[in-house]
C-alpha cells in the first residue's frame, strides 16, 4: 500500500533524506534527475528531438540536469529557461549553469518569442511546491506549449497542478505522460486535476523509507502486495458452507442481465452457496444461464416486492437491476426494518435509498455502498468536484460506520475509520454497462466468507479492475463487456498468489 502525501510532507521528506543521509540538496537533485532519465529512457529513443521548458525553481533545476543527462545519452535537447521575474534558486542556478558551459539556454521574456520544434516537450516550469494560481507568461507559455502538437511529458507533476487539492483556476500543462518523484501525488487520482496527468509513473529518488514509515496520511494507493493469498485458499476437508451462503436480491422484467452478472461474479468468486431473488418472469432465464444458483421467486411477474425469511444468510446484496418500483423500495425498508447484518447495495438500492434519507439511517454498519457518479449525486448532492466528493464520502463512512465505494478510474474506497484507499487497476474499457453488477458480485462473496467490510472492499475492487486489464489485453478497450470480467476472473484468482502473474 503506498502512502499519498501533502506537498508539504514531500518538502519535509526531501529535508529529511537531505539531514539524516546526509546528502546535499543538488546531489539529491542529480539523484532525482537520473531516476528520471532511466524511467524516461524506457519508452523514448535517442532519435527522439526534445525541448525542456524550465522555471526558475527547483523543478527547472531538474529540468536543466535531466537535459544535460539525455545530451550525455545521444538526445538532441534544447532548453529554454522562463523569465518572469523570479531568481533562480540555488540547485536551479548550478544545473543551468552546468548545461549552459556547452549549449545555449533561449531565455524567454515573452510568449512569441517561444520557437516549438521538437519531437517532444518536457515540462519542467513548476514542481509539486507550487502553492499559488500561475498567471502572467508562465500562463501564456503553457497555453502555448499546450497548442503545440507534440508527445509532451511533465516532470514531478504537471505546471499548474497543486499536489494535493483541486483548484483550476489558470492554465495546466496537459501531459501524455507524469514521471513523478517517489509516490504518486493525491492529485493524480481526482478526475478534474487527473485529466492533466495523462499516463504516470512514480520513480524512487531514495528518499528516507524510515520518514515514510513514521508519517501518517489519510491517503492510501492499493498495490498487488496487498491482495493476501490467504484469502483464497481452500483446505482439503473444507465444505461449501464454510464460504459463505448469499442472498442476491437483482434483476426486473428487462433487467435480468444484471441478475446474472452479479450472480455468476458472486460464484466465480467463491462463494459456497447462492440464492437469487427475482421477478418471476426472470425464473427461466436464469435457470437456464446458471443452473448453480438457486433461485427464491418473487410473487410479481416483474419486479420484486417481498423477501421470505432471511436470517439464514451470511450476507445479502440488494440493487443490480431490481428497478425503482415503490412496491421494490417498501420491500427494501422491510429488509432493513428486519437486517442487523453488513450488506451490500448497487445500482437500484442506492437509488431507493436516495428517495427516503431515513433508509440511510437503517443500513447495517459495515455495509458497502458502491455509487457511481450520478448515483453519487442522488445519494449525497452534487459536490463542487472531485476530492470534494472523496471528503464527503469519508466523512459519511466514518460518521455511519459504512464502507462507500466511489466507482472511478481511480475507484476510492472509504471506511469507518477516516482512510480512503484509491485503486490502481482498471481502465476505460470497463466503462460499460454490468460492470458494477460484476463488482457487486466479487464484494459479495468475500463478504460471505467472513472477510471484513474495508478488506473485502479493497479486494474485491483490485480484482475487478485486475479481470478488467486482462481483459482489455486480449479484446481492446472499445469492445471490453462485462461478461469478459467474468471470463477473466478465474485467471485473476488462480494466479492471485504468484508474484510473478501480472
């Protein structure tokens, strides 16, 4: 699990590293820079033409030693230094100076004075210290750079991004790619500020690991370390029952896809045993496509609207495609009059829950909810944006004792506890109808083996979006179902604990 820090608790790090080490800042400055150019190196040839834009900062210091590393390696840079008004500091002074011993640096007092050729443009104008809106010619030379058609890549964090909060108030450099010091910043993971970012990549400069170890954070990235095999091993005499025995309370007249997504996802996943509860009309459908569920038959045709008993269950999951009937939202309230076990809610629950904040107040602590943007908003109100709805998330997780899954690229998942954990897997194939439905299936049958709410959440989102690369890998992006998760599931859980598998 990777920490996200402040800005301000990177600046201590660095300080830190440069104390206890000891190393001196431009050293660690030399150290950072060819990190840099290692990872930089990797995806970009030496035929490659390349112009680095440098501020007077510490950014433009490495900006300036990158330049001359890349030069030393057969690369034509060319460098242009930003003047508007500020001194160079210190470090940023002695890598200009050590570049400019061999090669001219175009000092640009003025935006149309910046001549753009090259292959691909390095931003190097402003670092994750930034703590004020860019304005003036720094503005005018990012909305310059930006126009210009070439690969482009930020250094540390693109100009004009704050590390740690959302405010778009003047122009940001807009990357392909985000070679970034050490830890991804919490930036990164907010649709409005990630959008910038384009693809990234975090490089280790050695800053101090026992700093990292004694800090704390309220931000949290999930790596593949953090997936316990020993959630997913089975011992010889072990039974059905030991895994759990679900409800899933899904699918209308039109809607029994969902049904079976979320109900194949809950098998494939491990649970022992599994009754869908379902519209009559649903009664063939799923019996044919998945003769291992059993199957609890509402009285109406299309929709559900009553629940025989349910304290038999390890745990229920209630939303994917039951609808917004009134009939279907008084026997959610019945439910929940009658549940004192965690629960899982999608889709159509959440809706439901949405129309009656006294529901709200009914669900089992340690339930999961997992809202996408618009059921986001009907739950909680429209948020100014994105880290905005992560604090209010975590605020009504901690509040309630719940666990809210905010579905995402970069999914957050909040719990009782005032964390929020970001995921790291998926991609934009997955945004596509049953996806959700899939992933309430996984959470489900964690749920039911006795695994905690927050775990479960955390493995069930990892291994969704993990099903969800592998199989954009074999159909593309374009042409990614939901079904094609569940193809991949078995993969995923079968190789779950081999280091060496993806």
């Amino acid at each position: 699990m990777i920490k996200i820090l402040s800005a301000e608790q990177i600046r201590q790090w660095d300080e830190f590293t440069i104390q206890k080490e000891p190393v001196s800042s431009i050293d660690l400055m030399e150290r950072a820079s060819a990190a840099f150019v290692q990872e930089f190196t990797k995806r970009v040839t030496s035929d490659a033409s390349i112009e680095v834009i440098c501020g007077p900062g510490n950014n433009g210091g490495d900006g300036f030693a990158i330049a001359r590393m890349l030069q030393l390696q057969g690369f034509r840079v060319k460098c242009f230094l930003i003047d508007f008004g500020a001194k160079l500091s210190v470090d940023c002074r002695t890598n200009y100076n050590r570049f400019s011993q061999n090669n001219e640096v175009t000092i640009i007092r003025n935006s149309a004075d910046l001549a753009l050729e090259a292959d691909l443009i390095l931003d190097a104008l402003f670092g994750s210290g930034l703590n004020r809106p860019i304005n003036g010619l720094a503005a005018e030379v990012i909305v310059k750079v930006n126009q210009f058609k070439a690969k482009k890549v930020a250094l540390d964090i693109p100009s004009g991004l704050f590390a740690d909060k959302v405010e778009l108030q003047t122009e940001v450099f807009k990357a392909d790619w985000t070679i970034t010091f050490q830890v991804p910043k919490l930036t990164f993971l907010i649709p409005e500020t990630g959008f910038f970012v384009g693809e990234w990549t975090a490089v280790s400069i050695g800053l101090r690991q026992d700093f990292l170890e004694g800090i704390q954070t309220d931000y949290y990235l999930l790596e593949k370390s953090d997936i316990k095999p020993e959630f997913f091993w089975r011992k010889k005499f072990d039974h059905k029952g030991v895994f759990g025995k679900v409800l899933l309370i899904a699918g209308s007249k039109g809607k029994m896809g969902a049904a079976f997504l979320a109900a194949k996802a809950c098998l494939r996943s491990g649970a022992g045993l599994l009754t869908v509860h379902i519209p009559s009309s649903g009664n063939a459908i799923l019996q044919s496509l998945l003769p291992e569920a059993m199957v609890s038959l509402d009285e109406h045709e299309d929709y559900s609207t009553k629940l025989n008993e349910v304290d038999g269950y390890d745990v229920i999951a209630v939303g994917p495609g039951i609808g917004t009937n009134k009939a279907t939202g008084e026997m959610l309230n019945q439910l929940l009059s009658s549940m004192n076990k965690p629960m899982v809610f999608d889709a159509d629950a959440l809706n439901l829950l949405s129309r009656d904040n006294k529901l709200l107040d009914m669900i089992p602590e340690h339930s999961i909810l997992t809202p996408h943007l618009g059921e986001y908003n009907r739950l909680f109100g429209e948020a100014i944006n994105g880290l905005d709805r992560i604090r209010k998330i975590s605020s009504f997780a901690e509040q309630k004792k719940l666990v809210i899954i905010l579905k995402g690229a970069h999914t957050a998942i909040a719990g009782p506890f005032g964390k929020v954990y970001f995921n790291s897997t998926g991609n934009a194939g997955m945004a596509t109808a049953g996806s959700g439905d899939v992933l309430t299936g996984i959470l489900t049958a964690f749920m039911a083996r006795k695994i905690e709410s927050v775990s479960s959440a955390m493995l069930g989102v990892y291994i969704h979006g993990w099903a969800g690369d592998l199989a954009q890998n074999k159909v593309g992006k374009t042409s990614l179902m939901a079904s094609d998760l569940l193809c991949n599931l078995p993969e995923v859980l079968n190789n779950v604990d081999d280091s060496n598998f993806i």
